[in-house]
C-alpha cells in the first residue's frame, strides 16, 4: 500500500513539474488576432491615442497593471488588459473568445519582450 501511494505521489508531482503553463497560447494566431482588433490604434507596437503608452517592453513596464509590479507575468497582464479595458481602451472580453484573448496576449508579450515592434 505505501508502495502504491509512493507511486501515486510521485506521478503527480511529474504532472504538477512538467505540467502545461497556464498560457500555452499561440503567438502566431495571435499576430491575426492583433491585426484585425488592435492595429487601428496600436499598430507597430504604438499607440495612436495616448503615444507614451506603448506595447514596447520598456513601457509596459511603467504602466501596465500587474506587469509593473511584478504580480503577473506580461502574458497574464496584457491578457487582463485586453479582457477588461481602461481608459480609452476598451473591453474585448465581451468580443473576443478566451482563446482569441491568449493568443493576442502571447503574441504582444513575445513582440515586445524579444524587441520586434
């Protein structure tokens, strides 16, 4: 029995390490997602309403909520942002599918962290 329940344990502390990350999107779907949502203001990683406030990995640093104090990753900040709005940004999480929300957030959070906007 304890052989048994050692097993167990140890299958799933190999689930819980090697798991699937909670943001296992995908950046290229998201670049489509992007350019048919968000690229009327934020096209080139700017941004046409308020011009300091763009996806560039150093301004988002300074102003992104979450992101700015280290309780969420880009990704999970960016995401948060789309789904929710603010300011003049508006709300996509009534718009857009969970699915289509990752994507785009994968795919800024991969422009902006690896410096190609």
């Amino acid at each position: 029995m304890k052989k048994l329940l050692a097993i167990a344990l140890t299958v799933l502390a190999t689930v819980f390490a090697f798991g699937t990350p909670a943001f296992a999107a995908d950046a290229a779907a998201g670049a489509q997602v992007f350019a048919a949502n968000c690229a009327a203001c934020h096209a080139g990683g700017n941004n046409a309403v308020m011009p300091t406030k763009t996806l560039k990995a150093d301004a988002l640093k300074t102003y992104l909520a979450g992101y700015k104090d280290g309780s969420k990753s880009l990704e999970e900040a960016v995401a948060y942002q789309v789904t929710n709005g603010q300011g003049a940004m508006p709300a996509f999480g009534g718009r857009l599918s969970d699915a289509d929300i990752a994507n785009v957030a994968a795919y800024v959070a991969d422009q902006a962290e690896n410096n190609k906007w």
